[in-house]
C-alpha cells in the first residue's frame, strides 16, 4: 500500500493544479473581517485531490475485500495532502491558532483568522481560494405535540414506510440484516427504544467537534431521520440494519469542518477518538437530511467522490425551499447523489419541497420522492417519545433504508451506486402521483421524470424486481 500511496503521488504532483479563480478572497469573508474583524475561514489548496482518484480507477488494480480500495486511497491522500498542506501549516503553527485539515478534500479550517492572517493567506502561492467556513442552518423543527410509546401503540399511525411498501419486503424476510446504514445529521439518541438494539457499536459513532464516546443528539433532527431509516417496531425501512452515525450538526447548524470530518468517517471509519482507521467498514448507504438552500454549490464533491470510492450510496435531501423551479440546494443537487423531494401522505407534492432543475452539472433533480409530511418517528426527548415533522430531511431517508433493502435482496447492487438508481428509478411509482400541473425545466410535473418528483414515488417492491 505505502508503495501505490508512492506512486499515485509521483503521478499527481505532476500537474494536478487548479486555475485561480477571479479572486482568491470572497467578498462575504471581506465582509465579516470588516464587520468583526476575523472570522473562521476555508483555506482551498491549489493542489486538487481528485487526481488521486483518477489514478486507482485507472490502474487496473483488483481489491478482493471491501475497504482495500478506499484504504488505498486515504493512504494515497494523506501523504499528498500532507505533502501540500506542509507550508500552510507551518505558517499556522507559527501564529499559534486552532485550525483542522482534512485529507478526503485539500482543504484546512481555521478558527478566527484575523484580517492579517487572511492577507498573508492569500497571497500564498499554495493557496487557490481563502473564504468564509461554509455553516448551513438546519430548518426549524416543526412538531406536532409529542407521542409516547403507548399511543404510538394504541394509534398505529406510522404509514410512510407502507406507502412505499417496505413492509412486504419485510414479508420476504428483507429487513436489512447484513447491511450497515449510517447518516450524517444532529446525532442520534442511541438508547431510544426502536434505536437501541442495532446499533453498529465499535466504530459507529462519530462526533468531530468534541469526541463524545457514544451516540447523542441535542436536537432531535438525526434521531427522527435515524428511527425512518433503521428504527424497530414498524418505524423504520430497514429495521435490521445496523446503524452507524456522526455528528455533523452540533446543535441547529452544520459547519463544514464537521461535514467534512463525518465525510471522511463515513469512507473510512475510525474510533470515537479519530483513531484506528478501518475503512472496511465503511457503511453500504448514508443518509444526508442536510443542505444549503443555494444551488449549484462545489464544496462537497470531493467527499462524494470519496464515498464512491468506498461503495457507499450518498442519499441527500432535496430541500425545504419552496416551490419555485430551480429552488434545490447543494448538495442535493450534484451529480454522484440521489436527491429526494418529498410527498405527502396522499402522494401530493409538499408545498415547501424544492424544485430542479439543477443548478451547474447536476443535471435531473429532484430524482426520487418519498414521504415527507407528518412522519412519525423517534425523537430525543426521551427513550419512549415520538414525533411528527415535515421536511424533504423526512422524506430522504426513506429512499436511504430503502436502498438497504434492495441490496440486501441483490447483494451485486452493493457499492454499485449506476445500478442502485437505475433500479430506484425503474420501480418509482407515478401513477398515484398528484402534482400542480407545474412545468420546470420544460418538463411538466404529470410526464416523469420531471423537475418535481424526479422519476416518481419510491417503490422498494418494484425496485427490487428490476
């Protein structure tokens, strides 16, 4: 491995550069550093990684266990980034301030870079783009009063995961057994009763900012998303998966230095303190109910490169930007993920569920819907509470469990990301559908696909015969 992590390294310094952009300072970080005199600040390397990437698909080179590849890839990485950050480093090191580097993307994070730290950064010949960290806002919860265990019981109100038909996969013993889901979100309360007994366990919990040694959530967000895609007791897609999470949103926000460190845990896990990397057991789907309301956005793609260099099926959510045409966010937005709108429980387009087409090179989005008004699931108050909310965040991870079942049904879908969404794709459901006779992108929304639900509704029982 240290001789292909030699090589790829030779091969890349050769020319992997980026063109400068028009300016190396963004105009909002100018901006903060006027109004409050520093700020926490994105260093982009001229040094591209994506190179590295394109030297292991081209070598030929055959993996025989899941993991070796993208355990060639990191080693690759990390001496090249390694190698390239060494002068920025130095250069921090010496003005004593806190700052994080990342391998899965060239980039460094520094917390309060004040305004003569910022001039001498981007005048750094090694530096492409010096701009504000990226911190997305999580869309308020919006809650329904609070159900405990018993009138979940009494009620039996869960309905997203038989609209989709999860349940008469389970009926085939499809449960997800064998497979390993995760997500990307506020945490997770991992005592929660429908969470408790598949927990991952060792390496299966991630907590960039502060090291937390087990799975929490101060939010509630990423327990709700978790119970829709692993819960027990009905809840969930794929109940017998295992779950693996990380805290990439530390309370109502998610910072990219946290995007970016759960980025890399979930291609490479490692303990709760960073250490003893093992990239074979890296998840077979992630979840993301996250993103920026702003199309056509870049930052992100290195790590989705990455996990499709580990096998691991990126699912985003579309967005909660409303129903103008072009309203879908970053990343859900981009080429290599699943982007998912969301519908009510009567197959209705959700007001607030964010329409393609997509801005940039991410071509056809939304591509899938799913449920995503009022779904019930577990929630962080208490080891018995549930909830309703609403939000394409709801409505994501159940294409996310759902992707956990059709690989378990045909295990050659696993890691083959083309032959996960064309099977999605082929099984959506259209004929239920009801949209606003809304046309974006010269498509209207009653011909699929189309820029409002994508190819149609998830099907996981048409899916999986495709």
């Amino acid at each position: 491995m240290a001789q292909l992590a030699s090589l790829l390294i030779a091969v890349c310094a050769l020319g992997a550069a980026v063109a400068y952009p028009n300016s190396v300072l963004s105009n909002s970080l100018l901006k903060t550093l006027n109004e409050r005199g520093n700020a926490d600040v994105a260093i982009i390397l001229k040094s591209d990684v994506s190179s590295i990437y394109d030297e292991i698909a081209s070598s030929g080179l055959v993996f025989s266990v899941r993991g070796e590849r993208m355990a060639a890839i990191r080693a690759a990485l990390i001496e090249y980034t390694s190698q390239s950050q060494a002068n920025i480093r130095s250069l921090l090191d010496g003005r004593n301030v806190a700052y994080k580097t990342f391998w899965i993307t060239n980039r460094i994070i520094v917390s309060a870079a004040d305004a003569e730290l910022v001039k001498l950064l981007s005048s750094h010949p090694d530096v492409v783009q010096v701009r504000e960290e990226i911190v997305i806002p999580l869309e308020p919860l919006t809650r329904s009063e609070a159900v405990i265990d018993e009138e979940v019981k009494q009620n039996n109100p869960v309905r997203g995961v038989w609209i989709v038909k999860g349940h008469e996969l389970w009926a085939e013993n499809i449960t997800g057994e064998g497979i390993v889901t995760s997500n990307i979100d506020t945490g997770v309360r991992g005592t929660h009763m429908i969470l408790r007994d598949n927990f991952l366990g060792e390496y299966g919990w991630y907590d960039p900012s502060f090291r937390t040694s087990s799975p929490n959530d101060g939010n509630g967000h990423g327990t709700h998303t978790m119970g829709t895609i692993a819960g027990r007791e009905g809840f969930g897609m794929a109940p017998d998966s295992r779950w693996m999470a990380c805290k990439g949103c530390a309370t109502s926000s998610c910072a990219e230095s946290d995007l970016l460190g759960c980025g890399q845990f979930i291609a490479c896990p490692t303990l709760t303190d960073g250490t003893g990397a093992n990239c074979t057991k890296a998840p077979h789907v992630v979840g993301n109910s996250w993103g920026s309301s702003l199309g056509g956005q870049d930052w992100y793609d290195d790590v989705i490169t990455g996990w499709h260099s580990a096998g691991v099926i990126p699912v985003f959510s579309a967005g909660n930007a409303g129903s103008s045409c072009g309203s879908v966010g970053s990343p859900g937005d981009r080429q290599g993920v699943i982007g998912v709108a969301a519908t009510d429980m009567s197959d209705v387009i959700a007001s607030f569920s964010s329409r393609g087409p997509a801005t940039g090179n991410g071509g056809h989005k939304p591509e899938m819907s799913a449920p995503g008004v009022d779904v019930l699931s577990s929630m962080n108050a208490a080891d018995d509470h549930f909830d309703r909310l609403s939000g394409t965040s709801m409505a994501s991870p159940h294409v996310t469990g759902g992707v956990a079942l059709l690989i378990q049904k045909n295990p050659l879908l696993q890691g083959d990301y083309d032959a996960v969404r064309t099977a999605l794709f082929e099984g959506a459901e259209t004929t239920t559908l009801t949209g606003s006779s809304q046309t974006c992108g010269g498509l209207n929304d009653d011909t699929f696909p189309n820029h409002v639900f994508g190819y149609g509704r998830l099907d996981v029982v048409a899916s999986s015969k495709k």
